[in-house]
C-alpha cells in the first residue's frame, strides 16, 4: 500500500524533542521533498506537565506513556530522546518489536546496548538510526557506514565532547581556572548544572565505544574503555603546554593496530599546527584515517538542541525514505569480540608537571628513576619557584605506558620530590 505520509512519535520533550518538533516544522516542504511524502508528528510523550504544555502550544497531541506510541499501528518511527539507560532501552526495543523505525539521540543506551538493539532491528526488518548520539550536529555515523564504507579505517580521534572543549578553551583564550570556566559552562548553556558525565569523560567514552563499533565492527564494552577527564587541569598546565607550542584537549581515540584496539579518553597535549589545536569553543571535531581516502575531518557545532535535532531529522529522513520506497531498512554491521589493548601497553609522548626543591642533585636523581625503567626525556624547563620550591615541565619521548607510569611512581617516592602534580599524554601531531 503506497503511504501517503510519515507519521513519527517523539517521546521525550526536552530540548532535543522540541528542537526536533521545531525544526520539522519550520523546514517541512524541504522533508517532505526529500522523503517523497509529508512527515508528521502523530503523538508526543513526556511526563512533565511544562514539557506536556509547551507541545500543546504547538498544536501537537500529547501522552505521557511512551506505550501511546510503541502500540500506535499509524506511527511508523519513533523518536527517542528521553536520555539514560532505563527506561529508554526498553522502549527502544518494544518499539521495534511493534516493527517500528527507532531514531535515538541517546548515547548511553547504544554504547551499552548496540548489539542487543540492532540484532532486534535485524529480526523484525526495521531501521535504528544513531547519528545524534556521537557528534550533534556532526555527521560521523552516517559516513563511517556508508561514503566510507570502502575504507579499511585504522584510526578515529578528536574533539567528542563541546562542553569540555568550550572549558578547556576558555581556560586557554582567557586564563581562568578550570571552576571558572566550567562556571561560565553552565551559565551560557554549554554545560548541564550537574556536568560530571562531560567533564569526567563518560560522554566521550560512550561516544568513542560507538565510534569503534561502527567504523571496527567492534563490540566494545563500556566498562573497557580508558577514561580520564578534565578536572585535574589547571591554569598552570594550560600556561606551560601553551609554552612549549601545545594546547590541551579532551581526545577520545579508537586505534586499530594490527588485530588489537584501542580505545580511550584523556587529556592529550595538540601541538600549535596540529588543526585539532585551532578547534575552539563548543565544537566536535573528529579525524578519520582509513585506505584510501586517507585523513578526512568532520567538524561541526556539538552543543544545543539545534545541532543535534539537525543529525535525528536528518536520520528520520533517511528511515522514512527507506519506508516510502520499500528498500529494507538501514543496516550496520553486527559488532562482534576484537581482542582490546591494555593502556599499559600504548605508547605515547608525555608531559609532566612536578614540585621539587630548588638544589643541586634533584634532576639528577628523577633522571637515573627515568633511565633504569627505559623512559628517555625530551627537555626539561624549570618554571617558578616559590620559596625554595621550584616548578618542572619535563617531555618524555614516545614510550610504553608501563614504563612511564612505574617511573612516576618510583618518583613519587623520592624525598625530593614534594609532589608530581601532573601527568598528560602528548602528540607529536
């Protein structure tokens, strides 16, 4: 039977589903273009009474039980956009059981859950589209399935998360500390008021777990991937690495080495002339090296319900296309078992900040710690002394984990060592 629209239910009226509520509207005839046939909001759902009256006001049809949808034979996609692993995860897959499209902005529940949800996709014929959940209003997912689907990819990084990026530069461009800059987050709407899944990294880990599973078929495990937010940054690490030519960024990266991945979340020190140095504010930027295209960069606004409602349409496109034609749904690769590579066993650059007496003998004794574990220093810069206590940045060639993190804890044991205040990854670029 040939449809004469697309009827979508969006449960979950925060600033996602209303962002994509908004934006349909507004650029309707342009949807309905692309798609073949009009596409219209049938149902919203959401359980808080301002949510429940800011649809009304747009005319829509509201409910507050997500079962008005899953059980609607006249809803051919659902929306959801409530966040969270529960309840969202249920929904989702009796969505599909009811043979409905499922579109998702929520991160946590397809890192957790990817495989679960697109094997149910599989078996009842439908579409689960994700684009929102890794980079906003960046397109990532999109072509790591499809214009890149050729490629064998050997690596993913960059800027996933814009709230620590907006921090992290503010701190560069204007010399707060870090409460300051987060301070300002929230304020301006770049942070949520409770921002500790940003700041600590957990977003990018779920973000890079889905990375890794579109572009490595990968089933990649949340709780096995490294993560180090951005709290211990302080204004001097900022000044130092700015020093030496570097800025300080919050890098997710997901690396294929041979039959071995990499995937994790920290700190990392960009050189100037590096292009991820010059992403500032609240982007998402993300590099991709695959055979042949080469390096490709993907880099777009992350933050606020525009950009991410700009990634769900574009997918309730691409899913109601698919319906209107009667091609099959969209399809991923089923994530399967990839052996992981323990961060003991990465190599990397270093730079380490640490406090010591400002005497004789003092580098000699953290060099000798340094040589016996086989860690070679690229330089080392004595910055301010406070009393008698000195300030020193040393750069560490590239090096196994290992290696380094034994030194380090050999010269925290060093009575001339007050303390090692600091120690952040570096690139060479």
């Amino acid at each position: 039977m040939e449809k004469k629209s697309i009827n979508i239910g969006i449960i979950g009226f925060g600033n996602i589903g209303s962002s994509v509520a908004r934006n349909l509207r507004k650029n309707s005839s342009i949807i309905a273009e692309r798609v073949g046939v009009p596409v219209r909001i049938k149902l919203v759902v959401d359980k808080k009474p301002k949510a429940l009256s800011k649809a009304k006001s747009l005319g829509l049809k509201v409910s507050r039980n997500a079962g008005d949808v899953i059980r609607n034979s006249e809803i051919d996609i659902a929306v959801e956009s409530i966040g969270g692993e529960n309840p969202a995860r249920k929904i989702i897959l009796q969505a599909i059981g009811q043979h409905k499209s499922v579109v998702t902005s929520n991160k946590e529940v397809i890192a957790k859950h990817l495989r679960t949800i697109l094997e149910s996709a599989k078996r009842n014929n439908v579409s689960v589209l994700f684009e929102a959940a890794v980079g906003g209003g960046t397109p990532i997912i999109g072509p790591l399935r499809d214009d890149l689907g050729g490629n064998k990819i050997t690596l993913l990084y960059g800027i996933v998360n814009s709230t620590t990026n907006y921090i992290l530069s503010r701190m560069t461009e204007s010399g707060m500390e870090f409460k300051e800059a987060l301070s300002e987050a929230v304020r301006n709407g770049f942070a949520e008021p409770n921002p500790r899944m940003d700041i600590e990294g957990y977003d990018s880990a779920y973000k890079s777990a889905i990375l890794a599973s579109v572009a490595f078929g990968a089933d990649v495990k949340i709780e096995d991937v490294y993560v180090e937010g951005i709290s211990k940054i302080s204004q001097e690490d900022i000044k130092y690495a700015n020093d030496i030519g570097y800025v300080i960024k919050l890098v997710a990266v997901a690396k294929l080495i041979k039959k071995e991945l990499e995937v994790r979340v920290h700190p990392m020190l960009i050189p100037f002339s590096h292009r991820l140095a010059s992403m500032s504010g609240p982007i998402n930027a993300i590099f991709v090296k695959g055979l042949p295209v080469g390096e490709v960069l993907f880099s777009a606004q992350g933050a606020g319900g525009d950009a991410t409602s700009s990634a769900v349409i574009g997918d309730i496109i691409n899913a109601a296309k698919r319906i209107v034609t009667g091609d099959g749904p969209v399809s991923f690769r089923l994530p399967k078992k990839i052996r992981l590579r323990k961060m003991d066993d990465i190599k990397s650059r270093y730079y380490i900040r640490l406090k010591a007496p400002d005497r004789f003998g003092v580098l000699a004794s953290i060099s000798k710690i340094f040589a016996n574990e086989k860690v070679s220093i690229q330089a080392v810069v004595q910055k301010e002394t406070i009393g008698n206590v000195a300030t020193i940045v040393i750069l560490i060639h590239s090096v196994r984990e290992k290696n380094l993190m034994r030194a380090i804890m050999k010269i925290k044991k060093l009575p001339v060592v007050k303390e090692v205040c600091n120690v952040i990854r570096a690139t060479s670029g």
